[in-house]
C-alpha cells in the first residue's frame, strides 16, 4: 500500500490514495465501496476515508447513495472531454510562462525528470514511467508558482487521468518520452509557439485513442440519452 507523505494529514493520504485506486481501475467503475474496507487497507480510522469519499464525490469520481452505499462512478464521456479540455486550456498557458527568461534557471528540474522517465522506460518499469509523466506535467506548475491551480485542475482530472492511465497501460510507447524531450527543448529554446503546439499535440492523443479504450471498457460507461 502507498505510504503517507510527510505532514500529510490522514484525510489528504487517504485522498490520494483512493484516488491513485480510482484512476488505475483498482477499484472499478460501478462497484461499491466500504469504508470500513478502505480504513483498513490504508491503516487509519473511518473518518477520514469518508471525508475523503465526499470530496471525491464533489468531483463527479464517486457516488453517494443515501441507504444504498456508495459507488465508483461510472466513466462519463463528458467529464473526460471537460477535463482533456481544462488541462490543455491551463497547461498551454503554463508552457508559455516556462519559455520566459525567469524559468530557465529550474528547467534543470525538468531535465532531471525526463532523464529518470528514460531510465525507467528502459526498464519496463511502465508504472513507474506513468507516475513520473504525471509529476513532469505537475513540474510546470510548481515552477510557475501555479500550484493552487494544479490542484483545482486534479479535481476535475480524475477523469481523464483514469482514461488516458488505462490506454497506456495497454500501450506502453517511447512516443511519449520523445513528446516530452520535443517539448522540453522548445522551453529551452524559449519558443512558445513550439512548446504549446506540442502540449496542444501531446494531450491530443488521447482522442485517436478513446474510440478503442471506449469499446474495450464500454461496460464501464455511462451512456447519456
């Protein structure tokens, strides 16, 4: 089980946790949930798992049924397209501020970072390699002082990071190492329209991929109309 984080309060380690379970289909759209179960597993009390399904509730991830239970929600098309959206809307703009004179000097951290995402590739070590994608996204964030906003952003992206983990669990490719150092050299470059066209091209892939993830996982969508 994921350990907690120093500082981290039992609420938030059980957030994070029960979310990393959502997106990685650990717990499956549709099924139900106990507390109990979930305080177990994470070795805290009950309360805090709840507090932690209510804020995931907040965000469309989890459902709560009033004498029925509570629910994983099934996987919407909508909230998948709202979230691909807000984070290509938000990260474009992020990528324009890395190309400014007043990031270079901690571009070294993303540098770092694709430097282990290449090792870890090389491996096999494809969770790894999807955990490090995800901190390379939040990187742009935390350099531009932007964190508040991240976190906003995750709420919503529990969706498309559930959809995008899933396709690329099934198709682990250098393409997204190579997209990551094409992108990371225009920052250096400081050319901005290079850098947000490769953000804008690299969260696209998702869209020539949904239509095979959408039949593969089909028992888990909730069809509208």
């Amino acid at each position: 089980m994921i350990e907690s984080k120093l500082r981290e309060s039992s609420r938030d380690y059980a957030y994070r946790v029960i979310r990393e379970m959502i997106v990685n289909m650990e717990l499956v759209p549709g099924s139900k949930v106990s507390e109990i179960e979930l305080a177990n597993l994470l070795g805290i009390s009950r309360t805090p798992v709840r507090e932690a399904l209510i804020d995931l509730a907040r965000n469309g991830a989890v459902t709560i049924q009033p004498q029925k239970g509570t629910f994983i929600s099934l996987i919407d098309p909508d909230l998948v397209e709202e979230a691909r959206f807000l984070r290509k809307t938000l990260e474009k703009e992020v990528i324009s501020l890395l190309c400014e004179d007043l990031y270079q000097k901690d571009l070294h951290i993303l540098d770092e970072s694709v430097s282990l995402q290449e090792f870890y590739l090389n491996q096999g070590n494809y969770e790894k390699f999807l955990e490090l994608d995800n901190e390379f996204h939040q990187l742009f964030f935390k350099i531009t002082n932007k964190d508040r906003i991240y976190a906003l952003m995750k709420g919503l992206n529990i969706h498309f990071d559930r959809a995008r983990t899933s396709i690329f669990k099934k198709k682990p490719s250098i393409k997204t190492l190579e997209e990551h150092k094409t992108l990371l050299k225009a920052i250096h470059d400081q050319n901005k329209d290079a850098a947000t066209q490769c953000i804008e091209r690299h969260l696209y892939q998702y869209e020539l991929d949904k239509d095979s993830f959408e039949q593969e996982y089909s028992q888990y969508f909730n069809r509208r109309g």
